[in-house]
C-alpha cells in the first residue's frame, strides 16, 4: 500500500507540474512558485494547487454573470463616449476596453469625512431618495453604520422606494444571519447574496470559494453614488478591531456616472436576480459645468492581468508626482515596473502603506518590495493612525483613481471590484490633501535602514513575496 500511494503521489506530482507548465496567462514567477510548493509539500501541495492554484470561474455563477452583462451592455456601452475616442489618456481608453463603460462628461463630486460624515450623507440621500436606492457591500456589519444604512432602506422601502440590496455570501455571513438582514426583506427591501458557497465541495467544481464580490456601491435614483473603499461597517471594524480605527475614503458623484454605477450594481443584480431593467438603464443627464470621470467593474469573468495593466497605466502617466495609497500592495512585476519607471523617469513618488496590517502575509510581502523601491527614489510612508484602508492614487494633481481595488494579486484576478477614474484638478486636489493627512501621520521610511536590513530579513520578507502569485 505504501509503494502504491507514493507511485500515485508521483504521477499525481508530475501531472499537476506539467499543468502548471502547460497553462496560459500564467507568468514564470506563478510558475516557479506553485512547482517550488509541490516540491517542499508532499501531498499538501497537491491538494492545494487543486484547491486554490486556479482561478477557474465556471457552472451556474459563470453563466448568470455572462447573461447580467449582455443584458447590460447596449446600456454600458451608451452611457459614454464611443470607445476609441478617450478624453484624457491613455489609462482611459484602456479602461473603457475593459467593459465598455465609456468616458462621461458632466460629473460633480464632493469628498467626505469618513467615517461619521461619509455615513450622514449616505443616509441622507437615501431618505431623499425618491425612485430607487441600490446597494453592494462585500462587507456589512450589524454594527451602529450597518443599522443606519438598514433603518434608512427601510424607511424608503416604506413610502414607496424600490430598494435593492446585495451583500457577498462570505464577507457579510454573519449580517446575513442577523435580525437586521431579516427584518429588511420584511419591510419591503429586496435582497440578494452574491456567490452563494452553498455545498462546497459542489462549487469548487466550478469556482474557487475565495471568488468574491468586493465592490462597495450606493446609487440613489441613479443619478448619485458614493464610491470608495469604506464598507458598510463602522471604522471600529469589530471583527478585528484590534487594527482600529479602519481609515477610509469615500466620495460622492453626482450625473451620468453614477449611472453608469448602477449599471455596474445591474450586473451583479441580475446575477443573482432576473428581472426588468427598465429603472437601472435610465440615462442621467450630465451637468454643464462637470468633470470627465468613468467607472471601472473588473472579475475573475475578465481576462486577466488587466486591472495590473490598468494600475501600470495610470502610474506610468505621471510626469511631475504620483502618490499611492493602499492598505494591501503585494504590486507583482508589471505594477511595480511601472512604479520604478516613474520614479526613474523623474516623476516625485510617494506610497503609502498602513504601519500595521491585518494580513501578517501581506506586510511580509510589502516590504520585499522596499529595496528596489528606495533604490529608484520613492518615497514609502507607514502610517501609523490605525488600518489606513483607503485605495487612492494620484496623478500629477489632476487625475484620481479611487474605489474598492487594492493593489495585489486578489484585486488583480480574483475579486469583482468597482473603481472610478476621474481627471479634474479641484477634486484630485482635495482627494490630495486627503493623502497628505495620512503623510502627516505616518513614518518615513529611511533607505539606509532599508539597506541594512540584514540577510536573513530579506530572505523572510521574499519567501512571502513568492508565495504571493499563489493567491
């Protein structure tokens, strides 16, 4: 018996490395990451790779996500400006070849003063609401902002408001077994859960159970949406509260492309829910004096690699300052070439991170990066407020990308995200100065310090970096 499961352990062993070799979009660190962990883990490697080596998103999830974004499309690929025709950039137009939301003109926004004013103005909105309010949160919490979001749909849902809301199947598990969840279904709201697990062992037939729906999204009668990287869930953040306070940014836009968010909500909608669309595909009117901006919705249902190249793009148009701000930056190869292009290209370059993280893995993996990233002449700040969750990056003082993307591995391939790319400079000044702030609490990191590090530091802080195409 022993002789039979070590031959079936080989055969096992070398089928799954000739995968490995034989997979396409896959680059050569995945490669020698995944063969490296079939060899130091017998057996366990194995099942691993099976578990989670593929990013596979197939079955009945696949198809309902395909049919909600065909049914969107005539609407998506109207709400904007024809694709080949970007009004700044190049990073625009490579958004729009995503999935065909199109550069809007004539947007307004205003940011917020996370978390007590951002959740004010939310619930204001909402009581203001008079058609429909429509809502997405990877994570929403029973807590003090979670019962003021619910109590506000249930108030619309009272005089008339159609309501909507959808939470992921892992990261609201517990609010959707709680009263508030019920009691919203029971006042009117409809609900919906996106990526049921349901029997795992049946969905891993088809999906990884870590696919899941990040995106945070608010749209009220279409015409409003607050978008950035708070979500529903008060800066304590209960579950680990220990990292308290969670530091977030939110912003508020008003015109045509919050209608293009909705759309974005329309697509995860109707993946769980089929239905009229007549109330989500209602175009809004842009403002005279508005600013282009258009909305990003990336998946584990869209080639890969793209939301890197997006990120790649944006950072490599930076001539003068590009600053960077983002809770989790495992970048890979193609993001942080990109970074060291600037900063070498003469571009000012200042990231971000949060001193403490909730991800033992991640902070690792982050400062694997730090050598060549002081070498080139960036500036990396650690800050010290709390868990700085905010997802920002600016350029030159006049384009922001802000939203629910992070920059690593999860972000890039695995997690549906919404993101929006803007380009005005009154607002990219304020969203700025809100990146200042977070300077102004952090810690500089000192290159010499960096280059002292000793051996075996670089070596602990690598060996998590290589584990991170595994993700």
């Amino acid at each position: 018996m022993a002789v039979f499961l070590t031959l079936l352990h080989i055969v096992l062993l070398c089928l799954v490395s000739l995968r490995i070799l034989a997979r396409p979009q896959l680059d050569a660190h995945a490669r020698t990451a995944w063969i490296l962990v079939l060899l130091m883990l017998p057996v366990f490697g194995v099942v691993l790779y099976l578990l989670v080596g593929e990013i596979h998103f197939a079955g009945p999830d696949r198809e309902r996500t395909d049919a909600a974004v065909a049914a969107t499309g005539p609407a998506v690929r109207a709400s904007g400006a024809a694709p080949d025709l970007p009004l700044w950039g190049p990073a625009s137009g490579f958004a729009t070849s995503i999935n065909g939301f199109g550069v809007t003109t004539g947007n307004r926004a205003e940011l917020l003063d996370s978390p007590d004013g951002a959740r004010r103005r939310m619930v204001e909105d909402m009581d203001g609401a008079t058609q429909t309010i429509n809502v997405l949160y990877y994570i929403w919490l029973d807590d003090r902002t979670g019962c003021d979001i619910a109590a506000a749909l249930i108030r619309a849902a009272g005089r008339g408001v159609r309501c909507r809301a959808v939470v992921d199947a892992l990261g609201s598990r517990a609010f959707i077994a709680s009263g508030t969840w019920k009691r919203l279904a029971e006042a009117g709201v409809e609900t919906a859960v996106a990526l049921p697990i349901g029997n795992p062992l049946k969905t891993m037939l088809y999906r990884r159970l870590d696919l899941r729906n990040h995106r945070k999204i608010t749209v009220i009668d279409g015409e409003i949406c607050h978008c950035g990287s708070q979500n529903c869930a008060d800066a304590a953040f209960l579950p680990k509260a220990k990292f308290a306070p969670w530091v977030d940014v939110m912003v508020r836009f008003e015109g045509p492309v919050a209608h293009q968010m909705n759309l974005l909500f329309a697509q995860s909608w109707l993946a769980e829910r089929r239905e009229d669309l007549s109330d989500l595909v209602r175009a809004v009117p842009p403002f005279d004096d508005g600013f282009p901006a258009q909305v990003v919705g990336t998946g584990p249902h869209i080639h890969r690699n793209v939301t890197a190249q997006l990120f790649s793009r944006i950072i490599v148009a930076a001539r003068r300052e590009l600053i960077v701000t983002t809770p989790y930056f495992v970048p890979g190869e193609v993001v942080c070439a990109a970074i060291l292009g600037a900063a070498l290209a003469g571009a000012k370059v200042t990231l971000i991170l949060p001193r403490r993280n909730d991800s033992r893995f991640v902070a690792h993996a982050s400062r694997s990066y730090y050598p060549q990233l002081v070498d080139a002449g960036v500036t990396i700040a650690e800050y010290n407020g709390g868990l700085l969750h905010s997802k920002i990056v600016t350029v030159d003082g006049e384009t922001s990308f802000i939203g629910s993307s992070n920059m690593d591995i999860r972000s890039f391939d695995l997690n549906f995200e919404n993101d929006i790319l803007l380009c005005d400079a009154r607002l990219t000044a304020d969203i700025r100065a809100r990146q200042m702030e977070y300077l102004a609490k952090s810690t500089l990191v000192d290159p010499r310090d960096v280059r002292a590090w000793p051996t075996g530091r670089r070596i602990w802080y690598n060996a998590f970096a290589t584990m991170g195409p595994l993700l």
